[in-house]
C-alpha cells in the first residue's frame, strides 16, 4: 500500500500519482507497507532509487547508511518481543524499514506493517504540518528516531523479566528458572546485533557525513545516537545481571546437591558399622558362642542402635547434620 503526502505552504496534501507528488512544491513523503513488487517498481521509477537499496528493504541485512547520487538511503529495523508467539519460547521479531531522503522529498517503506511511523504521518494528516516544513532531512529524522524509541520499549519489557529472574532464582532451582535466563540471554543477544549497527548508521547522519543532512538536523541525529548509546551500555548491563543471575542459580543448584550429598553421606557412614556387626554375625560359623546365648539377638540389635545413635551425636557435634 502506497500512501503520498505534500507539504504546500502550510497545507498538507495527498496525492495518487507518485511522479506528480515529486514534482509537486514542497515536501514530498511517501510511506509504503506490505509493498506489491510492482508497488516498488513504481516507487523505483518514480524516485530513481538504485535496486540494490530496493533489496535491502526486503532482506535481512545489518542496519547502514548509504549515500547515492541525489538521495541518501537509511536501512534501519523494527523490533519487539514476541514471548509466545513463534517456536522458540523467548524471542524478538525485527522487520527492515528503508528510509530514502533527498532534498524535497522521503520515501519509507517495509515489507510489512510499521505502526509507528503510522503514527507519525497520522499526525501530520491530522494538521502537525511542521514535520514536513522542515525539510526532508527532518522528515526522515523522525522517522529513525520513532523506530529507536520502540527499542527502549524492548528493553523494557526484558527488564521487568530480570526482575522477575532475579526473584526466582533466590527462591527456586527449577529447572524452569534456567530456562527462562537462556531466554533473556538468548533476546539480549538478539537486541545487541540489532543496536550496533544502527549505532553505528545513526552515527554517520549525527556526523553529517551525507551532504543532504542540513547542518541544523545533525544536532538531532546526534540525540538519536546518544540514546543508541544508552540502549547498548543498558544491555551490556543486563547481560552482566543475568550472568549474575546464571551464577546464583548454579551455585543454588550445587549447594542443594551438596545438601543431598552430605545427608546421603552421613547415612552411609552410619551403616559401615551397622554392616560390619551384621556380617560377622551372618558367617555362620559352627563356634560362635553369641548364636547359642538367650539374650545374644537382642543384645546384638542394641549394640548396633547404640552405634547408630552414637554417630549420629558426634555428626551433630560436629555440624555435619
């Protein structure tokens, strides 16, 4: 679906050919979702935008910044946790948004559907017509920076999963708790591949590398890669708390182990002698002078409950048990 808007002198309006919104005054913004191939010829033709970033909007490349003669193109992606939604238990699901930007005129689009940059064009249909009046450059800033808030929304939600780990973990050695820290491991790593480079592409705009990012917008591209920064020192962070947490539940697990081990171990070494006393009595032998005693099977039984209570004060004693 192709969706054409023009900024004209205080007025924002649509339009329905891609080459007469293009050549119309003002500012030009095209927003695709859920593109047809003969949806992004058109917008190839209509924009002179190279194949080969055509392609990249449809593939799963790393996020980047390229500049092309007339246009700069901005590869960046969407993100969100989709807990429950796919076959892995824990994951986060990304979708590529190609951003071009020329001097009066973006072009955005997706393979699939990107709510938040609906949001933004809803505002400017609705009457907030100074995100085109400021140019292009502008235009595509807000859109990046609308697609890396989303990411603090991501983070968020792993957040509020540590706390919850780190609440488990004290008070559980399921095997349920270690599934859920591989599962936060498994997103946190997922959302350092996607930060990087977009810190990186982020950063080339905030630099003003690309010739059509006026000098007055690299100061918010510069924002735009100040909270990338945040967002990686903030993973870097919780990847260290659920190393932490991975530590506390393995120690867990051991210091139960050991528990089991200990009591298990106290048990046998009370039935050593409790062995011994019953195998020389079960040899059998014709001269045993204890097999032909009235009292010898009861004396027998309370000798060995002696040992065992015996033992068992000494492992007291000496903090064994």
């Amino acid at each position: 679906m192709i969706d054409a808007l023009v900024y004209q002198s205080g007025t924002v309006e649509s339009y329905d050919d891609l080459r007469t919104a293009r050549a119309a005054t003002g500012t030009t913004w095209i927003h695709a979702t859920e593109m047809t191939g003969e949806e992004r010829d058109r917008i190839r033709e209509a924009f002179d935008l190279h194949p080969l970033a055509i392609e990249d909007v449809t593939s799963n490349v790393r996020a980047k910044v390229e500049e092309f003669p007339g246009f700069v193109f901005v590869l960046l992606k969407t993100a969100r946790l989709t807990r429950g939604e796919t076959s892995f238990e824990e994951e986060i699901d990304t979708a590529p948004v190609g951003v071009f930007f020329g001097s009066d005129w973006v072009v955005s689009m997706t393979p699939g559907t990107a709510p938040e940059i609906g949001r933004v064009r809803a505002a400017v249909e609705s009457g907030d017509e100074r995100l085109l009046e400021r140019g292009a450059d502008f235009t595509a800033y807000r859109i990046v920076d609308v697609l890396v808030d989303q990411y603090f929304d991501v983070l968020d939600g792993i957040e509020t999963k540590i706390e919850s780990i780190e609440d488990d973990v004290i008070a559980s050695t399921q095997l349920d708790v270690l599934d859920e820290i591989n599962g936060v491991r498994r997103e946190l790593l997922s959302f350092r591949k996607l930060l990087w480079p977009a810190r990186e592409a982020v950063g080339t705009l905030a630099r003003g590398d690309p010739r059509l990012v006026d000098e007055s917008t690299e100061k918010y591209f510069r924002s735009v890669h100040d909270h990338l920064v945040q967002l990686v020192d903030l993973t870097e962070t919780y990847r260290d708390l659920v190393s932490g947490a991975r530590d506390i539940y393995l120690n867990s697990v051991s210091q139960s182990t050991n528990e089991v081990m200990k009591v298990l171990t106290v048990v046998a070494t009370v039935f050593i002698p409790l062995t011994f006393v019953a195998g020389v009595y079960g040899m059998n032998f014709e001269w045993m002078p204890e097999l032909t005693w009235q009292w010898g099977y009861p004396a027998v039984l309370a000798v060995m409950a002696a040992i065992a209570v015996g033992m068992l004060v000494f492992f007291r004693d000496r903090g064994y048990i």
